[in-house]
C-alpha cells in the first residue's frame, strides 16, 4: 500500500525534473547563490522545452536575456510542483498563467517574507484549469499584472494592482528573403488540433481562389496531426525543430479566432508576431491584442466576412510585390515593439514599480482561519 504514492511521486519528480535542462537549472542556480542582485523568479514551468507554447515566450528568453545585460537582476525559474521553501528566497515571483500550485496561505507567507507577487496572465485565465475569476483571492494577491491583451483588463476588479501590458517577444531569427514563389503559393498556419476547427472554414475560400486566380496554391496545416492530404489542402506534423524554416518557405499566413468566442478574443498576439517576424502577410480575424498589433492594410489584413477572406487571399496570391512589400513592412513593425530587448526591459520597469511600492497588497490577503 505504502510503495505506490512512493513509486508515483518518484515518477512525478522524474518528470518535473525532465522539464528543464539540468546543466541550465544549475548555471540559473548558481547565480542566483552567488549573486547579489534582486532576485526573480519565473514559473511554474509546465512543459518540456520542445515547445512554442507558454514557456518559450514568457519565461525563458526572458530569464536568458536579464541574465546576461542586467546589472540589477538575477532569474531563475520554478518547476510546477517545486518545494514551496525556495520560494521565500526571492524579491519577486512571476507566477505566468498557471497558478494551480498557488493556495492563499502560500501566498501570505510570501507576502509576510517581503517576495512581491507579479501574475502574468499571457492568454487568458478562462484557459487555465481554475479560473481566478471565481477565487477573487488570487488577484487581490498580486502587487502587479501583466497583460498581454485588452480585454483581459475586464477580467479583474477596478481597484486592481498595478497593470502593464507587455507583448510577447519575436523569439524568431530566420525571415524571408524571396517573395517570389518559384513553386505553388504556400498560405500555412500553425497551431494546436483544438484550434483547426476555426481554421478550416478557409478551406473553400482557398479552392475558390487557387481556381479563380489560375495559380498554384497550396493550404498546409502544421499541427499536432498525422500527415493526410485533401487536395490543395495538406496536414502536415508539426516539429519545433523545423518551425522558422517552414514559416520562411511560406507566401502567406492566415489566423482566425472567432469574436463570439471569448478565450479566442482575448489571445495575445502571440501567432501573429511570429507570422510577421518571419516576414510573411498575415490575414486575420484578430484578436483584441491583434489589433494592436497589426496595421490593417499596411503590416497584414484583416479578414471578417468570406468575401473579406476571399479578395485578400486572392490579392496576396496574385501579386508577389504586394507580399513583399506587406512582409517587409510587417517585420519592421513587429520587431520595433517585440524585440526581446523591450519585452525584457518592460518586465524590469514593472519590477521596479513593484519594488517601490510601500509595503505588500498580498499581505492584506489573510488565509481561512489566520
């Protein structure tokens, strides 16, 4: 009876371990001991590194890039499922999207020990597995929230902590050189299973235009999918190690995500900068967070109706200089707002208004029963 939650937590610890690289984790660690600087934390850490998802965009390049040019920062990051003691050896904790491991009395002890509390929602709470909508305590916690779309402002109190919106950094390097298809134009989105429902109501648009226009046109879908071809339509498995040199074999990029659906609404931009950093038009039904993003008609297109979908697709595949011309200029703007060195800055701007804040708002959060 005794050897099995044995057996299941060693398996567990196997598996957190597993998530981060143990050669980074000690340098990260070793800083951090060694170090006399304000230190942060960034977690929980969820997934392996193989993947675009939370992690690759607002924990770790982050951390690296503080690391090296900070000359007041020190990161590290925490696992999902970490010991809560080493906690308690940090300034600040910038909890990012899970919050799952979080629990009041937790959160008072850190506050009572002077750790200020930061929660970076990234896409949305709606998503995660408990929603902070229903637990009030978790927000009242915070020092500070960092948004990463408008809406989500509507999703806390009005007499919230402090808020800073903070895009997504370009975590891209490879971009598009030739805009001239020397085979059929490429239009390709990548993403999650869950998602390729709104994403296949393209489909007919895109036959419409390959037969209209008289061009070679292609629809891939890089996903978590076995490979199966539909015609013009491929769906093709999605690797990380492959994912920069797909986009920039691409023509155009498409996303939708639905305005009546209110997790797709509130979406960071996430998808699209990495779109528009690899050089490529976008079309898009936008997210909030789009719109911020994205000029329509000078760095991508916004597409609502199918006919709005059908003169854009059929624009950008008839005429390369249009591609080129929207790539080139979606790629400038995407990298003068999300380059890392901004992203990584804005987060330390944050840190500091957090740290000149008299006193902690989560210590005035008591647990049941304290």
């Amino acid at each position: 009876m005794g050897q099995a939650p044995l057996a299941a937590k060693v398996l567990d610890a196997g598996r957190r371990l597993s998530l981060a690289n143990p050669t980074w984790r000690l340098e990260l660690e070793l800083r951090k001991r060694l170090s006399r600087k304000l230190k942060v934390a960034f977690g929980p850490i969820v997934t392996g590194e193989r993947t675009l998802g939370t992690r690759k965009f607002h924990i770790d390049p982050i951390v690296r890039f503080i690391n090296r040019h900070s000359d007041e920062f020190v990161c590290n990051v925490f696992l999902a499922g970490s010991p809560r003691k080493p906690l308690f050896d940090y300034d600040i904790l910038v909890i990012v999207k899970n919050f799952d491991f979080a629990s009041p009395a937790l959160l008072h002890d850190l506050a009572t020990n002077g750790t200020r509390l930061v929660y970076s929602i990234v896409d949305n709470p709606l998503a995660c597995s408990r929603n902070h909508l229903e637990e009030p305590w978790f927000i009242a916690s915070m020092d500070a929230l960092i948004l990463s779309s408008p809406l989500q402002a509507e999703n806390v109190p009005a007499d919230d902590p402090i808020r800073v919106a903070i895009p997504p950094p370009v975590i891209g390097q490879l971009h598009k050189q030739d805009y001239a298809a020397s085979g059929p134009i490429k239009i390709v989105w990548e993403g999650m299973v869950e998602n390729l429902g709104f994403m296949e109501r393209v489909n007919p648009i895109v036959r419409r235009v390959a037969h209209d226009s008289g061009k070679p046109v292609e629809l891939v879908y890089y996903s978590n999918l076995p490979r199966r071809v539909d015609g013009i339509v491929q769906y093709v498995p999605w690797k990380l190690s492959h994912w920069q040199e797909r986009l920039v074999g691409a023509d155009v990029a498409i996303v939708i995500k639905p305005q009546d659906d209110p997790i797709q609404r509130r979406k960071p931009p996430t998808k699209v900068q990495s779109y528009m950093a690899a050089g490529l038009p976008v079309v898009c039904t936008p997210s909030e967070a789009d719109k911020l993003v994205v000029e329509d008609g000078r760095t991508g297109f916004f597409a609502y109706s199918g006919d709005e979908w059908y003169q854009r697709l059929r624009a950008l595949v008839e005429d390369a200089a249009l591609r080129e011309r929207v790539g080139r200029a979606a790629r400038g703007s995407v990298l003068a707002t999300a380059n890392i060195e901004r992203v990584a800055e804005l987060h330390m701007d944050l840190f500091r208004a957090v740290l000149a804040r008299p006193g902690q708002r989560s210590q005035a959060v008591r647990p049941a029963g304290a």
